[in-house]
C-alpha cells in the first residue's frame, strides 16, 4: 500500500469473527492489531492508562476504566511517525465478505482527508441526537458528531485528540470529538454515506436489526451485537468456513 496505515479492531472481548478480519488483512500486507476492553493479565497495564488519563473516549459502563477505544490511543501515540493514517473498526461492524473491507480501505487511497467517518451532522441539524448535553456541559465549540464504529484519523488529527486530552486530561466521548477538532482546524472531512464509497455499504446505524438477506449482502452493516453470540452471524460463518479463503 502506498499509505502507511493500520487497522486498530476494537474488541469487547475476544471473537472469532475480528480475529479472521485481523488476520484477512495481515495477509494482504495491511498491519491489523486487536484491542480489548479487557485482557487477562494486563491489569496493571490498564491501571497505568487509568492513572494518566486514557479513559471517557465512550460513554456508559466503561467511564471508570479504559475501554478498547482509550487503549488503541494509548496504543498508537508513540507510533505516530510510522503511520499517515488509523482505522478504528468497532467489533460489531460486520460484513459477510471481508475482501469489501480490503476493498474500502484500498480505496481511500486516494483520500487525504483527515477523519473519514460514516455521517456526521451539526446541532442544528440535528438537535435530536442525544448526547448534545455531553457537548454542552464540556464547552465544545461548533457542535458537531460523527458516527465513528468505522472511521480513519490521520495522524495530525490524532495528535490534536492527544493534545485535547493533555488540556482536559481525560478523553472525552469520540462522538463530539473527532469532527469538532477536524473543524475547528480546517481539516479536511469525508462522510463514507455520501461519497463514491456507499454502496459498499447497507444500513449503518446505532440500534438496528437485520435481515439474514443483509447480513449476506456482502456490505459494511452496524450494529450487530454482539457479534460472537448473534445466531444468524454464527450461521453466516459456519459456512464460510466451509469455503475457500477469499483471495
């Protein structure tokens, strides 16, 4: 590949289905790294990450502990200078063929934009969306989220969320702020929805149910969770295992 880029796959905890993905694109020279929210044996390692801030990328359960969003940033700043680009794919983004996921990620090669995102949307679009509260009680300037269970960062974007958590020192919840940070320093954004890359994709939302028709239908879908007990994704993947490695 042209660009220097890796694939960081955030897990909640180990699954078959993001461990084939990992290794689909190893093989094709694409670096791939699982992250876990938890990983017996690195205890201490999570209480470091706690103790210097790396936590409150997500909201809900994990606001006590780094989740497996805080530790791929913890993961990737001192590695900065070896990569142009990050991808950042939640383990409930799910596609029957992994060669569209190649697919995508060659594609973007032509990218340079800075945060590639699946929608993005300001508040007054949108003043539905209901996590505005968190944006308003932290100050942000020009409200605006982006939907991140697949995206790419560049490697100046993700020096500014560090630089961000250096001021706050905390995270604060990726959804409000990856494209406030892109806008605010004219960065360039890609919505994947909107671009000559969204018929790689079906529907691609926060709470959704699918049909087994899209979940074979060989596009990027969101959310199916979770992935590693889903009966119908179970079934998807014992017959791929029965079929030869796409090539």
């Amino acid at each position: 590949m042209a660009q220097k880029i890796v694939v960081l796959i955030l897990c909640k905890k180990f699954n078959e289905y993001s461990d084939r993905l990992s290794s689909y694109l190893q093989e094709r020279g694409i670096p791939a790294v699982l992250i876990y929210d938890y990983h017996q044996g690195y205890e201490a390692e999570d209480k470091n990450m706690l103790a210097a801030g790396y936590v409150d990328l997500t909201l809900g359960k994990h606001i006590k502990k780094p989740s497996a969003w805080d530790k791929a940033f913890y993961f990737i700043k001192d590695k900065l200078s070896f990569y142009e680009y990050v991808y950042f794919i939640e383990d409930d983004v799910y596609c029957s063929k992994l060669e569209t996921f190649y697919e995508l990620i060659t594609h973007d090669e032509k990218s340079a934009c800075d945060l590639l995102t699946h929608h993005m949307c300001f508040k007054e679009l949108s003043l539905s969306w209901p996590h505005w509260h968190v944006a308003d009680s932290l100050g942000i300037k020009n409200q605006v989220y982006s939907f991140n269970p697949l995206c790419r960062l560049s490697a100046r974007l993700i020096k500014k969320v560090l630089e961000e958590r250096d001021l706050r020192l905390r995270f604060i919840f990726h959804e409000i702020l990856f494209a406030p940070l892109a806008v605010n320093n004219n960065f360039e954004v890609k919505q994947y929805c909107s671009n000559d890359t969204s018929g790689m994709f079906g529907r691609f939302g926060a709470v959704l149910k699918f049909t087994k028709e899209e979940i074979n239908s060989g596009k990027i879908i969101h959310p199916i969770k979770p992935i590693y007990q889903d009966e119908s994704i179970c079934e998807v993947e014992d017959k791929q295992r029965s079929l030869p490695h796409p090539a």
